[in-house]
C-alpha cells in the first residue's frame, strides 16, 4: 500500500515568478517616467493667494510633464505585457 502512495504522487513543480529580470526592468524605468512627470508638474504657485503666479501655466507643467507621466504609464502596460520567455523564429 506504501508503494502505491509514493508512486501516486506527483513530483513538485518547480515555482517561477511570473515576471523576468526584463519585466522588471521596463517596470522601473516606466516607474522613473511617472515621478520624473510628477516632480516636473510641482511648484508654480504662489506664497500669496491674493497675487497671481503665470508660471502654473509654463509649457513644463502643462504639455512635458503630463506626457512623462502618460509615456511611464504606457511603459507600464509594455512591461506587463512583455514575455520574456518568448523565442524568435
């Protein structure tokens, strides 16, 4: 009865990680893009709320950095997606 319990067993699968050193990479670099966007799109206000401070609307704050946030989130979904496991024919 022994014998058959050891032989009815399955050997253990080895466990891998879902994403590869590749993954984690873009992940990263991807992530370095969205604070870049973010540290970009701070500052410009004023000390005092009674003056008005026109740097708020500087081409970083509006059009660069809102694009390195969109293009780390866009690096993002690449990264997810990314199969590192496949092979070129």
């Amino acid at each position: 009865m022994s014998k058959k319990n050891k032989q009815s067993q399955k050997p253990k699968q080895k466990r891998e990680f879902i994403f590869q050193k590749k993954n984690y990479t873009f992940l990263f670099i991807g992530l370095a893009f969205i604070i870049l966007g973010f540290i970009l799109m701070s500052g410009g206000g004023s000390d005092d709320p009674n003056v008005f401070n026109p740097d708020i609307y500087n081409f970083r704050r509006i059009r660069l950095a809102p694009t390195l946030v969109l293009i780390g989130l866009g690096i993002q979904i690449y990264a997810i997606l990314l199969n590192p496991n496949k092979k070129k024919d």
